[in-house]
C-alpha cells in the first residue's frame, strides 16, 4: 500500500483543525489521487511537524481536512545555501528540485557576467520547490530570493558564512591564475574545515563559467573556499547536486 | 572564446588521418555551431585520447575532418557501475546523462518487482551518453548493458565486487528488519572500507522502492553494502547521482 499523499499547507496544524483545502489541492486529491471521504492525508507547513488529516465534505471542486494526530516534529534543515547562476529554464528547474530534496534551506539565483537566463520567475521556482518538499519527506521548504548580481551578493556578504566556490568551466581554460595553485577537491577542503555549526553556501556558475574578473575577485576573497569537483567538467546542474551531497554527507545532516 | 566543438567518433584516430563526418554530426557542425573549413573541431574515440581536428570539404550533408595533433592522452573513468531500475523516460534519461558527467563506467538497467517501465531503448541512452560525453570532457562512452532482472543480476553477481544498496524508498517505511539495524550513511561506510581497487557497484530502486523480499535477498548476501542518503528520503534519480558522488569523492578520481 502507498503512504497517504503529503501536501505542504501554509496554515497552523494543531489537533482537532479543520482546513478548507485550496482548489488544486482538492483537484491533486479528489481528481488525481482519487482519494474521497475518509482517505487519510499527510500535510506540514513547515513550523509546527507532520500531521495526520483525514478527508471530509468532499466535492470536486473543496474539500475539508479534519486534522487528527502529529506524526512528527518538525525538524529543519542545515543552514546552507545554493547559489546558482540561472541556466536554462529545465536545468533551472531540476537544480531547484533537487536542491530541495538535497536539504538545501535557501536558494538564491545570482545574475553573473555570462550568465545567459536572467529573467527568473521565483513563483515558478517555489512551486516547484513545494512539490519536491511534498513528495520526499521534507518537513520544510526552501526560502527562494530573487535574483541579485554576483557583485551585490559579494558586497553584502556576512563574514561568518563560507562560500565554496566551485568553478567547473573554469577548469578547462588551464591551470589557475596566481600563486594559491589548484584548488582542493571539495571532500579534502570539508575534511579541513572545522565543524564549528557556522552557515555554509555553495556558489555554482553558469554553464559559460565565471569571467576572469569574477574568478580574481572570489578567490581574493576569505570566506571563499576554492574547490574541485573531479576531473571532468560538470554541468551547472550537475555541479549544485554534487557539492550539495558532498557537503551533506560532511557536514550536514546525513551523518 | 568558447572552446571548440567536440565530438565522439568510433574510429581509429592518429595524426593525419582523414574522417568522413556522419550526415548528423556534419549537421551539428555545419547547421547548428555554423562551423566553415578551417574550422577546429575535437574528437575522441574512447581509445586514442582526444585529438584536434580542422574541418575541410564542408557541404551541408558532408565533411571531411582532418587529424592533426593530440591534445590529450586516453583516461579511462574508475571501475564503478551504476545499476538502476528504469524510471520515468525523463527521469531514466537525467539519470544516463548525469552518470556520464560523474563518470560511471557502466550503466545496467535492472528490472525489480516494483519497476514499472519494463522497456528500456539502449540506444536512446546510449545518445544521451554520448552526447553528455561530448560535452563534459570525458574521454570515454559509459557501457550501456540491456535490462536484466534484479535476481539474475544477483544470481551471477561477480563476487568481488562490492555492491551499494541505496534503499531510499524502504526508509519510510520504518526500522530496518533482522539483526543488523540502520544501515550505515554512505560516507561512513566508503570510509571503513579498505580502499582495493576492487570494483564497485551501486543499485538504486524503482519510486516504489524494493519489495520486502528483494530487500532481505539483498542484505543477506555478503558483497551488499546497505547505505542511507540522508534523512529525506530521495527520488531515485537523485539517489542515483548522490551515491555516484559520494563514490568518486572517497574512492574514485576526484580524489
């Protein structure tokens, strides 16, 4: 038997509540799921844990959920950011669901000097972060900024949060400029790194790289943090799933 | 300036050679990059390293590339295979692609009894590997075998390699039966592992996750590594890219 659907609903969850559900999510339900009276729904929103509703008063078009019993405190997710330089609109769309699934708390689309997509439709990006939250278990959803140019996000940056930088297309031009070398592959560069609970971000490029002037400012920088992701060159989407499994698994909660 | 072209071309490469283009890499070339004679374009053949070629004789259906130096030796990609059970066509196709990009050597699709696409075209994958080749500088074309059942899998499973049994979906489905508990994250299992140079394998599942049988088929055999990503629980296309990750980072060439 397949677990009752989960939706995420913006609204408290106590005992005893009850909810009139929005009108896609009676359509989702009632029209897709084909649950009717009496079926059992999951739904969170990301404050106060995972709740058991149960459906009544169902048409095709409302439905009530009478909330029963929590079934699990919240928990959030680690203090991490991806920022990513827009792509295109379904690699966009995939870093973005699987960012959410990959326990990223904050995504924040940067505009840099090459990068090609800079109409960013945030709207579409939360729903999609909502359905991917909904379907893997998550108890909360990513907070999603709109776009901000690269040297706005630089200047404004808080000094306490490392900013891993990984430069995938950059790699391809020959060895780095200056006298810091190559950077560390990004599992030796965590291992170094003191565990000491402090934010961390991950800043991927757009599918053209990082121009050189971006690349001397960002390494010139101490709360940058200059990393390799293996010898091939990744994708932009490949990359932000990379380094946010690897700091996961180092760092974050799947330890 | 962006980098030339590159192409994968299943013939024997040496300097001075002379390769007719297939009509659909001549298209790629002539129509869609605008290439002209004189042009450079790199190839690679999965044996030879990778070459840089001019383009001479240029019509719209045909062109000749001319061989002139080698630009890189051939590296192979370690002896990792991901074994996975056919998902969604979009979903399978990510899959293909990013496994190329992380470099997996060999891709098996593998038939569970909760899988529900049956039909696998090896020679659409085999596309898609190709052209994620072409595009993230990998030398080689991951080996794209035809679906096989996951008991016949099993059945003559070579018994040195390690196999990593990524059961995202039997998570949420409560504690693990028998004796031996919660499976171990990834990485903590990577790391108590002696690093032989033996070969590795890594087995993800349908969305359904696997049967209780195949489950328990699994854990008692003894080159099983049973691992956990995490505490959400992962579709299986990023399951798939998250454990590559986690592999090539610990013991494969990202080190």
């Amino acid at each position: 038997m397949s677990p009752d659907p989960r939706l995420f609903i913006d609204t408290p969850l106590a005992a005893g509540a009850h909810i009139a559900l929005e009108r896609d999510q009676t359509h989702y339900l009632v029209n897709v799921m084909r649950r009717e009276a009496g079926s059992g729904v999951r739904v969170f929103n990301g404050r106060d844990g995972e709740w058991q509703g149960v459906l009544s008063d169902v048409s095709k078009r409302a439905a009530v959920l009478e909330i029963t019993t929590r079934l699990r405190e919240q928990v959030g997710v680690p203090d991490l950011t991806l920022c990513f330089a827009p792509v295109k609109k379904a690699r966009t769309d995939f870093i973005v669901e699987k960012a959410t699934e990959l326990g990223a708390a904050r995504l924040r689309p940067v505009i840099t000097r090459r990068t090609q997509s800079e109409r960013v439709r945030v709207d579409r990006l939360q729903a999609i972060a909502r359905e991917a939250a909904e379907q893997t278990e998550r108890l909360c959803l990513p907070d999603i900024a709109g776009p901000v140019s690269l040297d706005q996000m630089l200047d404004q940056w808080p000094a306490a949060t490392r900013l891993i930088f990984c430069d995938e297309a950059g790699e391809g031009e020959g060895p780095w400029g200056g006298t810091t070398g190559r950077p560390m592959p990004m599992a030796d560069m965590l291992r170094v790194e003191a565990d000491t609970g402090r934010p961390w971000a991950i800043l991927i490029g757009p599918e053209g790289g990082f121009a050189p002037e971006e690349r001397d400012r960002l390494r010139g920088l101490d709360f940058v943090r200059p990393v390799t992701l293996g010898p091939r060159i990744l994708r932009a989407d490949t990359a932000a799933l990379a380094a946010l499994t690897l700091w996961q698994a180092a760092l974050g909660d799947w330890r």
